[in-house]
C-alpha cells in the first residue's frame, strides 16, 4: 500500500502536476492560504483587544516669533544636534533696537520735564515760606514791641503808687503838725493836690497797663494761630503725576521691547537635532524639490511662522491606539508590556499615563489592511529607562 502511494508521488512529480494541478499553480494556493491564515490571526489577535499598535514619540519644538521678523543668521545645518542654550536662529532686531532707543529718548525728554516741574514746585513753596516768615516775624515784632510798652508802663505804675504813697504820709503828718500849730495849712492843701494828681496819674497808668496786657495777648494768640497755619509742600501734584505716569508707561514698553529683542536670539529648549521645515500642505505644490528646508538670512517669516525646529535626542514616550469597541480596558495606570523588534527584539513593563477624549483615526502605517482605515482612541505610555527605540519606531502595547 506504501509502495503504491510513493509510486504516485514519483508518478506526480515527474508529471510536475499535484493533486491534479501544474505545481507552480499549487505553491501559489499554499502560499496564499498561508498568508491568508496570518493575517486573519492577526486581525483576531488585534480585534480581541490583547495588543494595540504605537509609535515612539519624542519631544518636536518649533520655534517661531509672534510678530513679523527676518532672519539675519542661521547658525545651523539640517540634522546638526545642538546642545541646550545653544544658538540655531539669529532674527534681525534693528527695528526693535531703533524703537527701543526711541522709547529711551522719550523716557529722558519726560524726566527731565519732570524735573523742571519739581524745581519750579519748590521754589513756589519757597516764595510762599519766605513770606510766610516775614509775616510770622512782624506777629512777633507787634508782640515784642507791647511787651517793652507793658514793661514800661508796670514801671511807672509801680513808681507813681510809690509816690503816692509818700505824698499821702507826708499830707497827714502836715496835717498833724497844723493841728499842733508848727505848720501852715496851705502847706497841707499842696500837698494834698499833690497827692491826688499822682493819684490820678496811677490811675491812668493801671489803665493802660491793662490796655497794653490785652493787646499783647491778643497779638501773642494772633502770633501763634499764623505759625498754626505755616505752608507746606503739596502732597501730590497732578502735572508731576501725570508725567510720573507716563514715564512709567515708558518704561513698561521698554521692558516689552527689550522682551522681544531677547527673543530674537533662538537658543536651543533641550538637547535634541535640527530638523527640515516642512511646508502646509496646501504649499506643498508650490514648492520645488530641496525648498524649504532651512530658513536661509534674509528670509522673512511670519507671526508663529516656524524658524526652526528642534526634536529631542530620543523619545520620551509611546503613542498607541485602542481601536473601536475595545477601549473600554485602556485607563490611567495601567500595567501594559511593550514589545519592539528595531533595533533588536525587546519586552519591558510600562504604565499609561494619559487616555485620549475621543477617537481619531489611526496612522496608515499601523492599518491591518491596505487602504482600509482604522480607528482608535489615543493613549499615551512612558517610556522606561533602557528601552531602546528610535522616534518614529513601532511599538506593541500588550494588556497582560
């Protein structure tokens, strides 16, 4: 029974034909099945949510200008790396610098008016003291001068009571004598009228030292309610304000400014690699080939109009999508295992870190079937230390 199959096999291949076809015809159903069964297992392993498709992304800075700019110097070649803080864009600020010293002459013209002001606002409150002064030295002159007056008069006061005083004793010691008939009485009727005219004259005198106590206590409260009032300094002055103001706006705007013409030195956010400008895609057609590059000196771009770009050094995390209807298990902190073949096959454990809103559509490069579109929630997942892919590579997110 043995000998007749093989006997039928040697028959068919010298024959080339099996199972009743050409054996070329036959390799190609046998491939094509085969290749069939791979993908229909692959699409099943896919659909049942076990392994989910990602790319390594690194960190893509492009740096731009929020206003119109030219580029003076371009100290960088495509695919150069650079190290943090170094140069890789030089925009010509000669405008800025030219509207920075017009602000400065602007902020100098306003001191100095400031300045002017603030003299001439002194020397008025100056005049005004000076004045006020010799106002208050003429109050103290009229105090001074009824002070002599009072002193005076306190002393003819006090002669003339003690004149009195003798001219009264020397009148009743007359009269006694008259009595006793030693003296004339005309000579005690003089001194009676001596007595009463000096009299008369302390009468006066306390009069007018009342007077002159009254004056000076009034010259001395009008004295002091003038010093009460003395001139002062005005505590704000609207002109000097205004320009105060103004300088200070000046100044603000000298501060933005010289903002800007810092920002026209592109230093590079993180070690990383110069890469090519691509242009919209709208642009592309209007470009010829090796266009648009590099920004070249002279070049003018506009406001967010990308100078240069800058990617990092490696990537610093995993992309990858959930596609439809299998989402549902993908959440932040979940325990994945990463699987990359480039540059050598590798496994590492990870942890999402962020789920996507909404679902978008999957790169074409991860779609199962050529021209068949799929689509997925993003997701993101560290990358671990020592995992090593290159930007751009393909990564498996397996769910254990």
């Amino acid at each position: 029974m043995t000998g007749s199959r093989l006997g039928r096999v040697a028959a068919a291949l010298r024959d080339r034909t099996w199972f009743g076809m050409p054996r070329e015809l036959t390799w190609q159903v046998v491939v094509w099945l085969a290749a069939a069964g791979l993908a229909g297992a692959m699409m099943l392993d896919r659909g049942n949510g076990g392994v989910y498709a990602g790319i390594a992304r690194g960190r893509v800075v492009q740096l731009s200008v929020p206003w119109d700019a030219r580029v003076r110097a371009m100290p960088v070649e495509p695919f150069q790396p650079v190290r943090r803080g170094d140069v890789v864009g030089v925009l010509d600020d000669s405008v800025l610098e030219a509207q920075i010293a017009a602000v400065e002459a602007e902020i100098g013209r306003l001191r100095a008016e400031h300045r002017a002001n603030r003299a001439l606002l002194e020397a008025e409150t100056h005049t005004r003291r000076s004045r006020w002064e010799a106002d208050a030295r003429s109050f103290d002159e009229d105090a001074s001068r009824l002070a002599v007056a009072l002193r005076e008069a306190l002393a003819d006061l006090e002669y003339d009571r003690a004149l009195l005083g003798g001219l009264e004793a020397n009148a009743g010691h007359l009269e006694r004598l008259v009595d006793r008939g030693h003296a004339a009485t005309a000579e005690v009727e003089l001194a009676r009228a001596e007595a009463a005219a000096t009299a008369r004259r302390v009468e006066q005198a306390s009069a007018l030292v009342a007077d002159l106590e009254a004056r000076l206590a009034a010259a001395e409260a009008r004295g002091s309610q003038f010093r009460g009032a003395a001139p002062a300094a005005p505590a704000s002055d609207p002109a000097a304000d205004h320009l105060t103001q103004a300088i200070a706006v000046q100044e603000a705007l000298r501060q933005e400014l010289v903002a800007q013409r810092e920002q026209c030195v592109l230093r590079a956010p993180f070690d990383g690699t110069v890469l090519e400008l691509h242009g919209r895609a709208a642009e592309t057609p209007l470009r010829r080939p090796g266009e648009g590059n590099m920004r070249r000196p002279g070049e003018s771009v506009g406001p967010g109009d990308p100078v240069v770009v800058v990617a990092s050094e490696r990537p610093v995390e995993i992309v990858a999508w959930a596609v439809e209807g299998r989402d549902a298990e993908i959440r932040p902190g979940l325990e994945v295992v990463l699987t990359a073949t480039a540059p050598q096959r590798q496994w590492v454990d990870a942890r999402v870190t962020a789920v996507g809103a909404s679902v978008e559509r999957l790169p074409e490069r991860l779609w199962g079937q050529f021209q068949v579109p799929e689509w997925g929630r993003p997701f993101l997942v560290a990358l671990p230390p020592g995992f090593a892919v290159a930007a751009g590579d393909r990564v498996d997110v397996r769910v254990p």
